[in-house]
C-alpha cells in the first residue's frame, strides 16, 4: 500500500513537472496614438439680417426671400425656424401668411405668429435653401394700411438621430 502511495505521489509530481516545465510563446502589438473626438454642430444663415425685409405689402399679395442654411459641423443637424415679434402692430403681425418651403417639399404654412417649420435635416457640412413666402391677405383692411412688424426668425439645430 505504501508502495501504491509513494508511486502515486511520484506520477503526480511528474505530470506536473511537465506541464510547468513546458513554455508558450507570446507576442504582443500596440495600436498607438488613438483619439476620440466628439462631434459638433454648427449652423450659420445668409443673408444673417433682414433675410425677410418687405417694403409694401399690399392685401393680397406675397413676396418670397431667400435664404440660405449651413451646417458648418462635422454631424447631421435637425434645424427648426422660429419666428419672435419684436415690435410693429399686433393686428398686423396676427395678419400675416407665411409658407416656408425648401425645394419641392413645403416646411410650413400659415401665421408668421406661429411659424414653426418641420425639421429640415441638414447632412454634416451641407447647405439647404429655403425660400420664406410672406403675404397679406386680400381681406386685409384699411385698418392695417401703413402698419408693421419688426420680427426675428430663429433658427434652431439639434444633432440628428
């Protein structure tokens, strides 16, 4: 039994020197200088003030501006346009039509005072030109002749996803 022992330990004693004694080859590579980046966005319009400017508007009729929206980022953007009165005659700034329209597909119709376009996906450093159509409507009476609105048009951009 004694024998059947010793014989037993000396078996496992030498499976294990062979697997200790035995090497495995190894290498290694680096993959040197990473960087990330995060992206940006970045909108810029032309022309940058009185894009809309209209001298006489007459009731029933309309006048159309260009304008022309960047993206100067280096990731797609969603872009909203916004109008804010800013002064001029309440009656007058309620009366006013608007349709917004880029290439074939119309952005929005209806008040100046609650201009809010669909968004327009700009790609990464692309360039969309919109056209903003403002009108009186024939209906209009004597009551606004003369009168104004002085608004801003924001427009806003948030990254596509």
């Amino acid at each position: 039994m004694f024998k059947r022992i010793v014989l037993a330990a000396c078996g496992a004693a030498l499976a294990l020197s062979v697997g200790a004694a035995g090497a495995y080859f190894t290498t290694q590579v680096q993959v040197a200088e990473n960087v990330v980046r995060a992206g940006s966005i970045s909108l810029s319009s032309e022309p940058t003030s009185a894009a809309v400017s209209i001298d006489s508007l007459a009731p029933g009729s309309e006048a159309e501006r260009p304008v022309s929206l960047v993206n100067d980022g280096s990731l797609p953007v969603d872009v909203v346009m916004t109008a804010v009165k800013k002064a001029g005659v309440t009656d007058f700034w309620d009366a006013l039509t608007c349709k917004v329209t880029c290439g074939s597909t119309e952005l929005y119709r209806g008040q100046v005072s609650q201009l809010r376009t669909s968004p327009l996906r700009l790609p990464a450093g692309s360039r969309a030109d919109v056209r903003v159509t403002v009108g009186l409507p024939a209906a209009a009476g004597n009551d606004l002749a003369g009168d104004y609105a002085k608004f801003s048009l924001y427009i806003d951009g948030e990254q596509a996803h």
